[in-house]
C-alpha cells in the first residue's frame, strides 16, 4: 500500500426527508422519517473519490461518526466502491458541535490512516447545513482545504481543483496530502444495484471505535467538549393570518385574479380582473 | 467619548460589494448591540488599494477600523487572511467576531474558529444579547424545521456568521468620523498552501432569480419531474422565474441554480407563488424579502401555507394548470 492513492471520504447519515416532515394526503407525520441516508454532497464527495480511484488505481476509507445505525451508509459506501469503513460511535461523542465533530474525526484519520493522501467531505449537509466540519477538519489535520470544488484534476501529487466561491471561477492548485468539500453541482453519484448492496452487507469491511480506543477523553468530546451551547430551540413562527382558498381549481384560480389582481397583476403590470 | 472595555469586530468582506452589503449590515446590528455589553464597534480589512473600503465602513457605524494594506494581500486567501485574522484577534482580543455568511465567510470563519479554539455558529438569521451579556446566535437547526438559540459560554471570541439580508445597514453618514489603525503586514507569513491559479467573474446566464418580479417557486408536493417542469410555462406568462427547494434539486427536476434557501438563491419578489412546498426554514430564510405570498399545498397545516397571504388548499398540478389555462386568456397584449 506504499505508492498507492490513499483517500479518506467523510459522510454522514442524515434523516431520508428534511423539507416534508408532513403527509401531504393525511396531514400527518411521515413515518419514514426514522430512515437515514448518505447525506447527498457526501455521496457525490464518494462519487469524486471513485473517479479519482478509476483514473489513478487508489484505496478508499469512508468514515462515519454517529449512533450504530449509521453503519448503513458505510455499507452502502462499499456497495458504491469504497474499500473499508470507520464507524465512530460512542455515547460520549453525541450533540457534538462541528469544532468537536471535525476533532473527533481528525483523531480516527490521524489514527487509522495516517499516510492519506486526500480527504473528502461533502460540503455541507442536509440536516444542518453549517458547512464547517470540512474547512475545520483540514484545519485539525494541517492541510491545505478547498471548499465547494465541482472538479479535481489530479497529476502526480498535485491537485487542481475548481469551484465557485460568491460568483468567483476560481481554479486553485495544491500539493496533497489535502482536503477538498465537494458540492451537489457534478459527480452525479453512481447507481448501485441491489446485489451490489447484499454484496457490501456480505463482504464489509467496516470497523468500529468508541472514545476510548480512539484515546479520547469523554469529557473533551460531545456536548461536553462542544464549545457552543443549545439555550433554546423552538418552531419557526408564522407571520400572518392569511385567507384560505379551498374549492375547484377554476373558482380559486378566478376568485384569486379578481380578489387579488392589485397584488397580481400589479407585478406584471397586466389587468388580470377579468378574462373579457 | 471613553475608551470601551469590549469590542465588535466585523470582517470586511468587500469582494462581492455589490451583490453583498452583508458587511454594513452587521456594522449597523453592531451598534444596535454594543451598547449592551460596552463595546466599540470595528471592521478589519485586509486586501490592497483598501482605502475605499475604510472610509465606507466608517460611514455605516465603524467607530475603529484595522487595516492591513500590501499588494501581497489583492487576492482573497484564506490560508492568509485567517492567519492575519487570528494574530490580530490574538492581539486585541475582541469580545465577538461577525462574518457575513458569504461563500468565502463560510470557508473562512469555521477555519479562523478552530485556529482560534472557539465557538462558531454557521448562517445565523437573528444576534441578541442576553442577560448574562453573551451573544444569542439564532439560526436554523435540526433539518431545519427548527430554530436554535445558541451561545458560546466560554470560549473567546463569539464567532458567527451572518445571512447576508438579516440586518438593515445604516444609512451612509459623511460626517462619521472613526479611529484608522494601520498594521504592517508581518515579515513571517505561513507559505500559501492552496496556489489560487485563476478567478474570473462568473456570468449568469437569463434574468436573475434574485432581481425577479415574480417568481414560481415548487417542492416536492409538484409530485414528479414532468408536472414541475409545467412551472416554467406558468413562471413565463408571469414574467417571472421558478425556484426549487432543496429535495427537488436532489431529485435532478432542475438545476441547483434554481435553488431558493439558505444555501442557495434569497429572493425578494413581488409575488412569490409556492407549489408543494412544506416551508422548511432553509428555504423559507430566503424568503423574508417577498411580498405577497400564494402557497398551494393539500396540507392546510404546512408551514408555507401559514406563510402565505393566501393559502390555496389544492391539488398543485390542477391549480397550475388551471393559472395557464386563464392567465393565457387574460393576457391579450
């Protein structure tokens, strides 16, 4: 394994739906809330590792922290062709923030695969989309980061990345070893059929570690190791009383233009009152 | 005036000015909460040919301003800026550090948090400060149907990054007068790991979501890619531009470009119709500018639809059709 290309991919499993917690038929809690999946800019972070594995030959880890169920996605992860998983999972190391998350995970890379030559990450996740575990990861590891990249061109040790950066083009170049975020924008990841699954769950590769073999102190990790504090969490608030249309779309779609047309047609500057 | 015991810094984040007055818009919720804890109010800005910049941020409410000035500094890096960023913080210790929750604020702040060992709070859509004189980071949480009030007890500075839009700037005061600290630029800089070898303006392409008058916006209740798609003809006989929310974006129905929410596009239209969409608070946070609200959902209960100035309880794919249908027949000239 001395020459080859050493890529670490961290993922996280996220709840299967963020945006519609709600049966729109029923009105009611949608059960499958329960399930997890790769969080997507992890999945397509994967997927850029893949393709790096497929031009310059490589070995991939997936590491994951998180309750024992997010072993899934490192089965999942195999099926889609990484090599061996890490699943860090401890009691100890729940609620924590992303200065400790991205702590922890730099302890597991520093301990398990210390020769990496490239870190992934997706750039951000879609359960709380604070995008800082892959900057601060690179921080903890003391490599050069990237974050946000679509493109990776890799020749020799050197990797070229793009990305856009508040509606900068930018290509950027660094000697690896290194970490790069991947966005949502290419890598479209990679169907994986159901044999491919049962394969993973057959064939895995994954180990486990907990605070203690990874020579953590529980009391520097998780919620108690997290800088920031949670005070107070509650539902976004709705801003207005609003009038309710219900009956046939054509009588809505006429009360809405007749009620409505200074708002509507205001915009558009059309008078949309009538269709005479 | 006395000298403060505590100081608000805000970074200059001057690159994409135009676009983003994220910067004047802390300086001026800066001010609203500095009389809380006894603090001054100051901006830092390293770059080359900055003066512009100095003197624009003194005019919204910057009573000091840092500076770094050398042509080493013309491009943004954030290998440099955040170690200048922590050997000044270092030096003058400022109680809470604010960041406009650009792209580059988002790479840069978690990197200069973690140089720093403190807190950072990501995207925040309110600040406060409480009782106990700690700065109250409030922002989406838990897949976004939440909001958190987040604090950093003990850790110092108070890091976080702000959604640009969330504040109101201070009107541009020429008579300002503020204190200008120039600091040379160290002898020692850590070597430039990540070698920037090209940055041109990125153009978009068509009449920009942001700027849009009107804008048809659809979630996941459109049902399929083919019924979202339907949305375009609609956004056209309205003269608008449609958005997405995040699963519809995963879902491939559209480009990412289309994407209104925290991450994506903030959009400030007249009239914003909302298809199917549940209103989680990553997409509703981007949509505090817009007027006159209709939400289409079955689901009465949803939080777009309690949003809206008019809730239409209906199938989405009826409702958009039958808007085609009559708007063609409305729209004569």
């Amino acid at each position: 394994m001395k020459n080859i290309l050493k890529i670490v991919v961290c993922i996280k499993q996220v709840p299967l739906v963020s945006e519609l917690p709600w049966d729109s038929q029923t009105g009611t809690l949608q059960r499958n809330l329960s399930e997890g999946m790769i969080n997507p800019a992890c999945k397509h972070a994967l997927e850029a590792a893949l393709r790096l594995k497929q031009k310059h030959g490589g070995h991939i880890v997936v590491l994951t922290m998180g309750p024992p169920m997010a072993k899934e996605v490192l089965y999942e992860a195999q099926a889609m062709g990484a090599d061996s998983g890490i699943l860090l999972t401890d009691k100890a190391m729940a609620g924590a923030d992303t200065f400790i998350t991205s702590y922890t995970l730099a302890k597991a890379i520093i301990k398990k695969c210390p020769d990496f030559d490239l870190v992934l990450c997706g750039c951000s996740t879609s359960d709380s989309e604070t995008a800082h575990v892959g900057p601060q990861l690179a921080e903890e590891l003391k490599v050069p980061g990237v974050a946000n990249a679509h493109d990776l061109k890799l020749s020799g040790k050197t990797l070229r990345v793009k990305r856009l950066s508040d509606n900068f083009l930018e290509t950027l170049e660094m000697d690896l070893p290194g970490l790069v975020t991947i966005t949502t924008q290419e890598f479209l990841p990679r169907y994986v059929p159901m044999q491919g699954i049962q394969k993973a769950f057959d064939e895995a590769n994954i180990i486990s570690l907990n605070a203690y073999e990874l020579g953590l102190d529980a009391e520097k990790i998780g919620t108690k190791g997290s800088p920031t504090r949670i005070l107070n969490v509650y539902p976004p608030t709705a801003k207005k009383t609003n009038i309710i249309l219900r009956g046939s779309p054509e009588k809505i779609v006429e009360e809405l233009f007749y009620r409505f047309d200074d708002k509507i047609g205001g915009a558009i500057g059309k008078d949309l009152k009538t269709d005479e | 005036m006395g000298e403060k015991k505590n100081s608000i810094w805000i970074f200059g984040d001057y690159r994409n000015y135009f676009q983003n007055r994220v910067t004047l818009q802390l300086l001026s919720r800066a001010n609203e909460l500095a009389g809380k804890i006894n603090a001054s109010v100051c901006a830092v800005v390293l770059g080359n040919n900055v003066s512009e910049w100095v003197g624009e941020y003194i005019a919204h409410g910057a009573q000091k301003v840092y500076v770094i000035e050398h042509p080493q500094l013309e491009n943004y890096s954030i290998e440099t800026y955040s170690f200048l960023m922590e050997m000044l913080i270092t030096t003058y210790k400022p109680e809470l550090v604010l960041i406009g929750a650009t792209m580059f604020g988002r790479e840069f702040a978690p990197k200069l948090a973690k140089k720093l060992k403190t807190g950072l709070t990501a995207d925040c859509i309110g600040l406060e400060i409480n009782d106990d004189g700690l700065l109250v980071q409030i922002a989406p949480a838990f897949g976004g149907n939440l909001i958190a009030e987040i604090v950093t007890p003990e850790c110092r500075p108070q890091m976080a990054t702000v959604r640009p839009g969330t504040f109101q700037e201070i009107p541009h005061d020429y008579n300002a007068s503020g204190e200008v600290i120039r600091i040379a630029l160290p002898e020692y800089l850590p070597e430039e790991k990540v070698r920037l070898i090209s940055s041109k303006r990125w153009q978009k392409k068509g009449q920009k979501i942001e700027a849009a008058r009107v804008v048809v916006c659809g979630g996941r209740g459109m049902g399929s890619k083919k019924n979202y798609k339907n949305l375009f003809e609609l956004a056209q006989l309205l003269g608008g531009e449609v958005g997405a929310t995040r699963p519809v974006v995963y879902a491939n129905w559209v480009d990412e470009e289309a994407l209104v929410g925290q991450t994506g596009k903030h959009i400030r239209p007249k009239v914003l119709f909302s298809f199917g969409i549940s209103g989680a608070i990553q997409h509703t946070a981007a949509l505090s500018n817009a007027g006159f609200i209709i939400a289409i959902n079955k689901n009465v209960n949803a939080t777009m639809m309690k949003m809206a100035d008019v809730a239409i309880v209906a199938d989405t794919n009826q409702i958009c059709s039958t808007l085609i249908k009559e708007l063609k027949k409305r729209i004569r000239s």
